[in-house]
C-alpha cells in the first residue's frame, strides 16, 4: 500500500459512500488521508468504522480495507483530480502486515 491508493470511506449513519486519496506511508498503523468528501469514517473488512479526522490520521484497526471498482469513477468528480494519475487499486484487498 502506498501514496495514491484509492481508500473507500462510509458515512457512519447515512451509509453513503465516497472516495479518498491516500497521500503518505503507513506508519504506526496509522496512514495519512487526503478527503476528496467531507466523510470522517473508514469501514474496515469487517464492517467496523474507523473514525477520521479531516486531514489527519486514520487508524487501522482491521489489516484489511476494500476498495471498490464501481466507486472509482466517482473519484473524479468529486474534485479535480485525474485519476489517471494516481495509482488505483481495484476489486483487491490490501494485506498490510505492519511491523
């Protein structure tokens, strides 16, 4: 996992779901995240939400997040970003063995 893996967030009530870019490394189990929607939860493999802060840490209780090839294209409108040029990770799970 790396700066520019697409994460997927859910909103904790509504259910709604956006896209985020990851901008730096893992460390500590914890990762820094870029909004590209104004949502402060992660949902890990298991259901579980993480909670954000906008801008800031994310910790990674479960190792596995999922990233959703039908929410990908809906990273480019949300801002401007092209998503051409960022790294993206469809239809994986991604293992993070964090030391």
């Amino acid at each position: 996992m790396s700066p520019g893996d697409v994460w997927i967030v859910k909103h904790p009530v509504y259910g709604s779901e956006q896209v985020v870019l990851l901008s730096g490394a893992l460390y500590n189990r914890q990762a820094r995240v870029v909004f590209a929607a104004p949502v402060r939860t992660l949902v890990d493999s298991q259901g579980y939400s993480v909670p954000l802060s906008r801008g800031g840490y994310a910790a990674i209780d479960s190792m596995r997040m999922l990233a959703r090839e039908d929410l990908i294209e809906q990273a480019g409108r949300l801002e401007e970003m092209d998503v051409t040029q960022i790294k993206i990770v469809l239809s994986v799970i991604f293992d993070l063995d964090i030391d």
